[in-house]
C-alpha cells in the first residue's frame, strides 16, 4: 500500500471543483487518509516548493499558492502515485490526455487545479510537511 500527497489549488477551491477532484480519486479505488483546508503563508510556500527557488516561475507560483485557501489529502491505495498521477495529466494541461483533471479544469500551466507527488522520496517529505502520524488514518 502506497501513500501520496495531493493539493487542491487555490484555483480548483475558488471553482467549486473540491467535489470533482474527489469523486476521481475515489472512483478510481483510491482512499483519502487524511484531508484539511489550509491557506499557506509565504514562507510556507516557499518552503514547500523549495526544490523550484531557482526556476523563472517561482515567485509567481508562491503567489498562485497563497491567493486561496488550498486541499490537501494523503491519498493511500496500490501503486497510488503513478496512479494519481495518471488521474492528474500532464502540469501543461495543453499535453494532459483526454479525462484527467488538468485536461478537463485546467486554464494555465500554473492554474493546473491540483498537485500530486513524483515519487515516494517526496511523497514522504510532502506528505510529513503537512500532517503528523496521528492526523492521517489507514
Ligand atoms: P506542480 O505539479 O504543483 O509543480 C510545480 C508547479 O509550478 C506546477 O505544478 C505549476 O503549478 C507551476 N508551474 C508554472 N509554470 C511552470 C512551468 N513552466 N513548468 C512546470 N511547472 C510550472
């Protein structure tokens, strides 16, 4: 059994598509263990996105980050961060396949709606950044 970190993003929150995003997941047998709203800081989003500080989108992605409220899950299911990850499409939503969320929602290639983990090294770093043990429920 896998775990994986998945964000709604500030875009995906003020569209109304929490509900959308969800019944993916779960109708492609994936568990939510964990799940709260949270509104990053700054420093928050820097540090969560730390691994981009020298990319030319950084500070515009912070501010994306923190112009809204943000969901964020642990997902847990058999091989669930390829799978979400299929589920999710591409980050430019222009190449994401037919059906998956950015596809369907995304405006932007920062606007995609949603985050999810590459791997399990940084699903374990992503996933303890935002929840304790006793938070997320097998
Ligand atoms: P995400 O999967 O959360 O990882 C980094 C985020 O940076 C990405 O989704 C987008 O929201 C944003 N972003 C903005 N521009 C780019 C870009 N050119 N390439 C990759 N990610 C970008």
């Amino acid at each position: 059994m896998e775990r994986t970190l998945s964000i709604i993003k500030p875009d995906g929150v003020k569209r109304g598509l929490i509900g959308d995003v969800i019944k993916r997941f779960e109708s492609n047998t994936i568990r939510i263990a964990a799940m709260k709203m949270v509104h990053l800081t700054q420093s928050q989003a820097e540090g969560f996105y730390a691994v981009h500080k020298e990319r030319p989108f950084f500070n515009s992605l912070v501010a994306f980050m923190t112009s809204g409220p943000i969901v964020v899950m642990v997902l847990e299911g058999e091989d669930v961060i390829a799978k979400n990850r299929t589920i999710m499409g591409a980050t430019n939503y222009k190449e994401a396949a037919e059906g998956t969320i950015r596809r369907d929602f995304a405006t932007d290639i920062e606007k995609n709606v949603v985050h999810g983990s590459d791997a399990i090294e940084t699903a374990n770093v992503e996933i303890n950044y935002f929840f304790n043990t006793f938070e997320i429920i097998s």
